[in-house]
C-alpha cells in the first residue's frame, strides 16, 4: 500500500498515511487501502492500540482536490463520498482505542479523520478547521455529522459555517483535542500514552468504547448484536445446542 506505512509492535499498531509531497491528501485508492488496513488492525491479536499520524510536516491535507475535482457528479456523491465515509467509519469502529497524532494542519477531510481517533494530541504550531464551503462544497465525510457528535454543534458551525480556524491551545480549551504537546514530540506523547494502556484490559476496554459508540449512536445496532451474541457464546447451551446439530438430534437444553 504506497501511501501508509503500518507497524504492529510491542501492543501498538503504527499507521502512517505516507503521502508527504501532497500533504498526505486522500485519494480513493488510499481510502481502499485504509479499508483494507483497518480489517488487518481489527484482527491483529497483538494490536491492543492504534497511534495514527502523518508523514512530513502534515498530518493530512483532506480529500485530494485534483481527485475529487474531476469526478462527475454522479462519481462524486456515489463513490468519492460513499467510499469515504466507509473507509472512516472503520477507522472509528475499530474495537482498539484510537490515538491521532495531528502534527500539521488539521482541516477539512482531516478534521474528519482525526475525528475518527478516541483520543487526539495536537502538536502546538498546528491549525484546525472545516474550509470547504470557501471552494463550494461540504464537509461531506461526516463532517457535519460524526463531529458534532464530537465536537458539539457550536464548534462545527464556527469553522463550517462562519470559518473560524483554532490553534492548538484553542482548541484543547473547546475539547477538539485532548492534549497539547511541543511541535516534533507528538508521537513520543502517544507512544506514552499508548504504553500506559498495558495497565487497563483489553477485553474491558474494547466493551467500553463499543458502548460509548453506541451511546453517540455510531453502530448502535452491531454494537449490541455483538455484545448479546458475545454473552450466548459464552454459555454452555452454544455446546449443547452444536453437540445436539452434529448428532443430528434436537437439543434438550432442560
């Protein structure tokens, strides 16, 4: 995958969108990949944390204009928007606590992403804000949506609609991020973090967040088949019932 770079080591799954030239903008083919990247996180046993970052000086620039640009209207609303919203909705749906290190600019598709982690560190030269209706267009990454489940309504109509921009420091004060570091030590406040997580459980902690996605009401109905299926496959009538299928019997569960 050309534009991420993923590293699963010591507990923490390291993922890198490796775009630096453009900014580290998205295109559908990088979205695909993400897809793709977050089925192999979502099943690594050895990945209980996930840092997400950007390569050079940005954390990432948004969608990619040149690509969006030149799609039809159809292509646009029907793969570039839908795709895109699948691709984050994995990212935040993973069952492992998400860590964004934004160590650049964090605007429009990138507020997007970044709203996907569960925890953001802003490193203290960088900006954040929603700009696309100054070219035209929405946030159309659940941009309006997913961040004022985040973020509050308020924020999100002072960048999206009046286009208000907030430095770090501001933006820990109004909760669009979480902790502030010095410009370069981002990662390394992650990496803390992220080992600090050794102490809390895993299974606990997974049961933690697909609750509190579900109260935001993100995947609410798999987030409780899932829990409801977890506690029957824990019981021995699932054994009961399996041995009675492979004898070719009807269970007595009695």
């Amino acid at each position: 995958m050309e534009h991420f770079l993923l590293d699963i080591s010591d507990g923490i799954a390291r993922l890198t969108l490796n775009r630096p030239e453009r900014l580290n903008a998205l295109t559908e083919k990088m979205m695909d990949d993400l897809m793709a990247l977050c089925r192999q996180i979502e099943h690594a046993e050895d990945a209980h944390v996930v840092i997400l970052t950007g390569a050079g000086k940005a954390f990432c620039a948004g969608g990619d204009i040149d690509a969006w640009a030149a799609r039809s209207v159809e292509g646009f609303g029907r793969h570039w928007l839908r795709d895109g919203h699948q691709a984050l909705d994995a990212l935040t749906r993973l069952r492992q606590p998400v860590i964004a290190v934004l160590n650049g600019h964090v605007l429009g598709g990138g507020l997007e992403l970044a709203a996907c982690a569960d925890y953001r560190i802003a490193e203290s030269h960088i900006r954040i804000g929603q700009p696309e209706p100054a070219l035209g267009i929405i946030p159309g990454w659940s941009g309006t949506q997913r961040t004022v489940r985040r973020f509050g309504s308020q924020l999100v109509r002072r960048m999206a609609i009046f286009g208000e921009e907030f430095s770090a420091s501001d933006a820990l004060t109004l909760g669009l991020v979480d902790l502030v570091a010095e410009k370069g030590q981002g990662l390394a406040a992650a990496t803390d973090l992220a080992d600090r997580m050794r102490h809390r459980g895993p299974v606990a902690t997974e049961l933690v967040k697909m609750l509190i996605n579900a109260a935001e009401g993100e995947e609410s109905e798999r987030v409780f088949e899932s829990l409801a299926g977890w506690v029957a496959a824990a019981q021995p009538e699932l054994q009961v019932g399996l041995a009675a299928f492979k004898d070719r019997k009807k269970a007595d569960f009695w």
